[in-house]
C-alpha cells in the first residue's frame, strides 16, 4: 500500500514539476518575443499564443485542486500549440511542437494516470 502511494505521489509531483516548467518557459519566451519585437504588432497569432500560455499556466495552477480537470486541459492546450503551430508556424513544425507543446500532453497524461492509479486500489 506504500509503494503504491509513494508512486502516485511521483507521478502528480512529476507532473506538476513539468508543466510547471513548461508554463515558466513559455512565459518567459513570450516576455523575450513582446521585448525583442515591441507590443505593437501582436496580430492573431499572439493573441492565440498568449491565450493558450494563459490555459497552460491556469491548468497547472488548477491541477493542486483539481487533477481531472486539470488534465483535460493540459491535453487541450498541447492540442491547441499543436494547431497553432500548423497554422501560424513556416517550418519545422514537429520539432516546435515538441518544444511548445508536448511537455503539456506528458503533463496532462501523468495527471490522467496518476487519477487512475488513485482510484485503482492495489
């Protein structure tokens, strides 16, 4: 029973710790990009760039309280950088999904699997 515990604990911290991560990293760029390249020309892409950073940050901020939730989220917005990268990016766009968007989806599928384990008894 303690090492089942010990291995979900693991896995949310786990989770946590990498969202977590990947929300001050994205934060972070778009700070570098607004300094870089000035407020003025935000456009579309900006503005869905920071609307997903703000879903990133919230759903790990949300995953204290709520895993569930939390992690269907997490899973959205690796889906959204997804989409946001096929439509707004030139090229490369596995390799800037990976970067952006997949520390979200491991996230997000730590979260679903520690919810199951939680549930499951041993």
């Amino acid at each position: 029973m303690g090492r089942h515990n010990n291995l979900v604990k693991l896995i949310r911290w786990s989770a946590r710790v990498i969202g977590l991560i990947a929300a001050l990293f994205l934060v972070a760029m778009l700070i570098g990009a607004a300094v870089t390249e000035g407020v003025e020309p935000i456009g579309t892409a900006g503005i869905t760039l920071g609307l997903l950073g703000i879903l990133a940050l919230a759903s790990c901020i949300l995953s204290w309280w709520r895993e569930w939730l939390a992690a269907i989220l997490l899973v959205l917005t690796a889906a959204g950088f997804g989409a946001h990268i096929g439509v707004f990016a030139g090229r490369n766009h596995f390799l800037a999904w990976l970067m952006v968007g997949f520390p979200y989806l491991i996230t997000g599928v730590l979260f679903f699997v520690s919810r199951r384990l939680s549930t499951k008894t041993p």
